[in-house]
C-alpha cells in the first residue's frame, strides 16, 4: 500500500473523521429501520391476546368494586388495584400501561409512538384502530384504544358527585381526567412483549 506525499497529518485527521462518521451513519440507519419495522399479523395477535386478559382484569377490579363499595371507595380499583394488576403481567414479561392526553396521574404521560398515536385519537376521535410496531430492541409495542364506558363516568364525567370529587381533588389535586361522556376516546392501554 502506497501512501500519498502530499496526506498531511491534518489530512489524516479529516480522513480518519469522515471514515467515523460514515461508520455511525451506517448504525444509526440501521436502527431507525428497525423501529420502523411494521408488526406481522402474527406479533399483533399475539399481543392482542397477552393485553385481553389484563384489560379484563382491570375492568373487573372496577366493576366489583363499584358494586361492592360505592364510586368513592372505586377510585382505589383504579388508583391501587390497576397497578398491582399491570405489575402482576410484567411476571410474564410484559410492560402494560395506560396513557391519555388527559391525564390523572402524570406518571402514565405518553413518550413516542403512544404520543403520535394520541394524537391520531385525537383528531379521529371516534376510531378503534389499534397500533402495532417493532421497537429497535425487538419487542413488539401493541396499544388499543379505551372509550368511556358508563362504569367511568362516576369518575370520569363531567357531572361528578361531589363526594368523588372530593376524593379526586386530594388524590390528584392536578387532575385533568375529567368532562368525558359515554364512549367519548378516553386513552390509550398498552402493552410491550
């Protein structure tokens, strides 16, 4: 291998900067294809059927003690029961969540493809598409959307009891998880596997 008289130590320096740079470029690209990457059929069943049983779960958490202790004690189905529910499925190795453009607890704020897909909810507000993606570490992020159901009102309305919103007003004095109607586009629940 010849090398050329006139490579300065400067031109090195470019050269050997240029070669790096174009070594990067070639991973990043790499990697925003991998998050780009649809989910088959298939990935998406398997998703939606890991998600059915804990979201039916949750709504019987609700539903019971709705029943059983009126809408006030109910917050707690939703405010302490849901997480245990949501941190029993991460034993199976799944990542579950809930997420809204109004929230009531600013912990489940919506990151990435969850925003975009908010926001498509958002402008088509009546919509039950689901979402699906490969995320670059391989693991499929599957969301549904949630609708108000009549069970959420009580505390999710917007003619809530005064009572509840009471207790809402101390539990999450910054709540924005209210005004909805029946079947209004209430969030997002989601799952990684």
């Amino acid at each position: 291998m010849k090398i050329d008289p006139h490579l300065t130590p400067k031109h090195s320096t470019w050269l050997v900067i240029l070669l790096l740079a174009s070594i990067f470029a070639g991973g990043c690209g790499a990697e925003e294809k991998a998050a780009a990457r649809k989910a088959t059929d298939a990935e998406i069943m398997k998703a939606s059927q890991a998600l059915a049983p804990i979201k039916a779960q949750l709504k019987q958490a609700l539903v019971s003690s709705m029943q059983e202790h009126g809408p006030v004690k109910a917050i707690d189905a939703c405010r302490l029961e849901a997480p245990e529910i949501i941190q029993a499925a991460a034993a199976n190795g799944f990542e579950v969540g809930r997420t809204s453009t109004k929230l009531r607890n600013a912990d489940n704020a919506a990151e990435g493809s969850l925003a975009t897909w908010l926001e498509f909810h958002q402008s088509t507000p009546n919509s039950d598409v689901k979402h699906a993606e490969i995320l670059p570490d391989g693991k499929v992020l599957y969301a549904e959307p949630m609708f108000v159901a009549p069970v959420c009102l009580s505390c999710h309305g917007e003619n809530i009891p005064t009572e509840v919103k009471s207790e809402l007003d101390r539990l999450y004095p910054n709540d924005q998880a209210i005004g909805f109607k029946e079947n209004d586009f209430r969030g997002l629940i989601w799952i990684k596997l």
